[in-house]
C-alpha cells in the first residue's frame, strides 16, 4: 500500500474514533489527553507511519475537535437572540 493511502487511512480511521467516542463534547484538556492515546494506538496499527505523520495527524484531530462552526451546537454572544435554522420540506 502506498504511503499516501496509508495515511489517508489512518486519518480516516482517527475521524472515525472521534464521532464514536464523543470527544467533541470533552473539554479541551481531555481532548488533548485523548488525542494523545488515540495518536499512540493508531502508531501502533500503522507503524509504518512516521513520527511526522503521526504529529500531522494529532493536529489535524485537534483542529477536527475544535472546528470554526461548533459541532450542532448554537452559540450566540450574551444579550443576541439566538434562532436555529429549519429545514422545511
């Protein structure tokens, strides 16, 4: 396998343990732990990755738990009405 799908593949297996694991609701300390763990694990199922890859992948996880647009949530700064979008059909 190339190194390129390796790696496709290991980031794609570490998005997959974060929507599972419900980390994104953790606080940025226990994020930052389990992005720790979860990094070591998956250099142990693709130990073909390098020390680079896996650092790249640990800040791609970081960034992924803390996008621009919060995960579902709706945020609003004190005293601003806060309105969902609906979809109608």
């Amino acid at each position: 396998m190339s190194h390129e799908k390796l790696l496709d593949r290991a980031r794609d297996e570490l998005f997959s343990h974060v929507h599972r694991c419900g980390v994104l609701q953790a606080e940025e300390d226990d994020q930052r732990h389990w992005m720790d763990e979860t990094i070591d694990y998956i250099g142990e199922r693709y130990p073909d990755l390098s020390d680079a890859d896996l650092k790249n992948l640990h800040e791609i996880g970081i960034r992924f738990c803390k996008p621009a647009i919060a995960h579902g949530a709706t945020t609003a700064k004190s005293g601003e009405e806060v309105v969902e979008d609906v979809a109608v059909s």
